[in-house]
C-alpha cells in the first residue's frame, strides 16, 4: 500500500538517505567498525517501512475505502482513481482493476463491471475477478456460466492456505451460492441465512449490512412474504446511497401494496 503515496515514498527515501549518511560519518570516525553500522540501519529501514506501510493502509481506508463502505460508490471510485489510476505496474494495475470491479458491481454497472475484470491478472486477485464475474452472469441471466464462477471459487477456497485469505474466499463463495438458489427459485435456505447474518452485522460496513437487507427482502418478495419484504427492503432503500441495492429495494417496494390495500 505504501507505493501508493508518494509524499510517504519520499519519507522513506529521505530517512534511507540520512542513514546512509549518518553512517558514513560514523565509518569516517570509527573505522573497520561498518559491521555496528550495518545492523542499525537495516533495522532503522524495516521500521519506517512498517511504520509508513501502516500510515498508507489508515489513509487508504479513510479517503478511498471509507466511501464504499459507506454506499457513496461513486465518491469510492473517484478517489481510487486519483490515488491509482496512473499507476503502471502489474499489480497495481491488477489491484486498481480488482477495486474497480466491486465499487461498478456496487453501483450497478455491468458493463464497466466487465471491462474492469478484463484487467484483473493475478492470482491473488482471482478471487475477486471469479465473484464479480459471478455477478455480471447472474445480471444477464447466463446461469451456466455464473455456477463456473461459483466452481471456481470453491476450487480457490479448497487450495487456499492462508485462514484470513480463505475465509474471504468463503465469504464469496456463499454470496453467490444464495444469490443463484434465489435466482432459480429456492427461497428458504438463503432467507433463514440472510435473516441470521443481519442479525449479527452491527459492526459490519454500512454497504455489506444494505446488500444483505436487499437480498433478504428481494427473496421474501419472491417467495411471496409481501409484509415480512418491507422492513429489509426500506433499509436497503433509506440507507443504500447510489447503491444498486437502493434503486433495486425502491423498485420492490413501489410493487408492494400497502397493508389494507386490495
């Protein structure tokens, strides 16, 4: 995250340059002691990179990431794009494009949705490009091809190694295993699962608490729970921002007719 600021790239490169001068003087003073010098500086290097790393990663959340979390996704992608969009590398491009992917996916926007995941390269990133393709197909009712993504992320959960890294995989994974057996007409399963995950996503971003409202409301809708629709759907709608979750739980609830009505 720290090649993403250059003012803390250039922190960096100022405190290097001091030690580095710092300990030349020091090899002028004492020498044939260099070996006292060296240990120093490597330590005094690996510091300020984690020191400026956990800077960058504060700031990257609170001015770029903090937008999506909040439903502002059109404010997310703008500032990812002052922050990365210039930037030129393979992996950074690849996560630019792994970003730009969720925040059109957010928005709504199939389209760029697709063209974003085009740039997506690395293996790390895969399993973003595998759940935002998911939703591209499920959006143009190709179901075939969305139970390939879904394949595909299972295949990546069962190698993945890393805990934190797998249970994100996982996560993925379930969201789009309810979103088909919704999309094909089973209704039960993922509505007792996204009744007991709202109950539990207090402390979760704004943006991931109103996709969960939407998608309980949206299979309640379905499944024919007109009454019990309404209390998730005008969340989704009161708090989704320009999410498409917003829009989506608006048009629901335009089609449901007030208690009493005929």
């Amino acid at each position: 995250m720290l090649f993403l600021y250059k003012r803390l790239v250039a922190a960096y490169i100022f405190v290097a340059v001091l030690c580095t001068i710092g300990g030349l003087i020091y090899i002028g003073r004492y020498p044939g002691r260099y070996y006292v010098y060296f240990p120093v500086l490597i330590a005094v290097l690996i510091a300020t990179i984690a020191i400026l790393s956990f800077i960058a990663k504060k700031k990257f959340k609170e001015e770029v990431l903090s937008h999506l979390d909040n439903c502002r996704t059109g404010i997310f992608l703008e500032e990812l794009t002052k922050v990365m969009g210039k930037k030129r590398g393979k992996r950074e491009s690849s996560f630019y494009a792994s970003l730009c992917a969720t925040g059109y996916d957010v928005l709504g926007d199939y389209d760029s949705l697709y063209a974003s995941c085009r740039n997506i390269k690395l293996r790390v990133h895969m399993p973003v490009y595998h759940r935002r393709m998911f939703s591209y197909y499920i959006s143009r009712n190709e179901v075939d091809h969305a139970k390939d993504a879904l394949a595909a992320l299972t295949a990546l959960a069962a190698e993945e190694k890393n805990p934190a890294e797998k249970k994100v995989i996982t996560g993925f994974e379930e969201e789009c295993k309810r979103a088909l057996q919704v999309h094909t007409g089973e209704y039960n399963e993922p509505i007792n699962y996204y009744s007991e995950m709202l109950k539990s996503m207090e402390s979760k971003p704004l943006v991931t608490r109103v996709s969960y409202a939407y998608a309980l409301g949206s299979a309640l809708v379905m499944n024919g729970d007109l009454e019990e629709a309404k209390e998730p759907l005008l969340f989704a709608a009161s708090r989704g921002g320009d999410t498409k979750y917003r829009r989506q739980a608006e048009e629901l609830l335009k089609k449901i007719k007030p208690s009493g009505d005929k």
